[in-house]
C-alpha cells in the first residue's frame, strides 16, 4: 500500500481497516464475556477516536491498525470501569498466549496495571503486546510500524509474555 499522508474522507479510513477491525472486535469481545458491547459499537467508537486525531502522518494500514488497536483496548476498559462503578459483575479478560495448555483468566484492571507497569519498564515491548493482543496484528505489521524486524518482534514479544505472566503471577 502507497504511503497514507491523510485520508480526506472517515470512510477512506474504515474501509482501508474494515475486516481486520471487525476480526479484532469479534475476538476482543469473546474475551470480554460479560460486556455488553456490541461488535460495531466498539468498531463505532474506535473509528470516531480515530477521526478525532489531527495531524497524523498515517504510515499505512499497520499504523491504522496498531492505533485502532489501542482505542479498542482504552474503550473496552472505560466500559469496565463503568459498569464497575455502577457495581456490577467484575469485567474478566483471558489473556492468551501461544504456550501449549495455558489460558491464563485474569481481570482487565489487573492486565491494565501490568501493562502500565510493563510500559514503564520498556515502551515498545508494551506497544508490541497491545498491537498482538488488542489489534490481532502479525509479527510482520508489528514490525512494519515500529521499525523491527519480524524476528526482533517475535523475541520481544515472548519477553513481553514471559514478563507479563510473571508479573500477573505474583
């Protein structure tokens, strides 16, 4: 894809990401059992963030993605945050990860923290586990928008697994 420098139209942008944005929903969702979020509301609200955002020099479809990826994952915890507010049943994620045998159940505002925590540690390994486990993005998009090599991502991401399951451990 030629480089993007700006989309004149929001539909330029939602049909640029469309498929991918609703895959990356439909999953996000499945994890988020108790929500009460539709699929188009939380690709509505992903793409009305995106709209917002002035002056980006958008590098393609990854950086689209990879953005995109992040308001999913900030909406889905503003809407756990109110439906726990409003003291209902606590929001669960399941955090998967590609080690044989092992789904790991822990609560968003726990995944939340030690994402936090891991940003504070290293930045990009956190961008990288937001775009794998948020935006459903490959090793090679990943690498496209930060920079990295396919291998360079794929060994900082099992850091990042191997950190973050370490850490929701204790």
């Amino acid at each position: 894809m030629e480089e993007t420098t700006s989309l004149e139209r929001s539909g330029e942008m939602y049909d640029l990401i469309e498929r991918e944005l609703k895959i990356i929903a439909a999953a996000r969702l499945r994890q988020e059992r108790s929500a009460s979020l539709s699929t188009g509301d939380l690709i509505n609200e992903a793409m009305l963030r995106l709209q917002q955002l002035e002056n980006i020099d958008w590098q393609g479809k990854p950086h689209l993605l990879a953005v995109a990826s992040t308001f999913m994952r900030r909406i889905l915890i503003d809407h756990a945050r109110r439906k726990q507010a409003d003291k209902r049943a606590h929001q669960k994620v399941t955090l998967v990860t590609s080690l044989p045998d092992r789904e790991t159940s822990i609560e968003i505002f726990d995944l939340e923290r030690a994402l936090a925590a891991l940003r504070d540690v290293d930045k990009e390994r956190c961008d990288i586990v937001e775009m794998r486990f948020f935006g459903g993005m490959t090793n090679e998009q990943i690498g496209d928008v930060l920079g990295l090599s396919e291998a360079t991502v794929k060994r900082r991401w099992s850091a990042a697994r191997a950190w973050l399951q370490d850490y929701l451990s204790d």
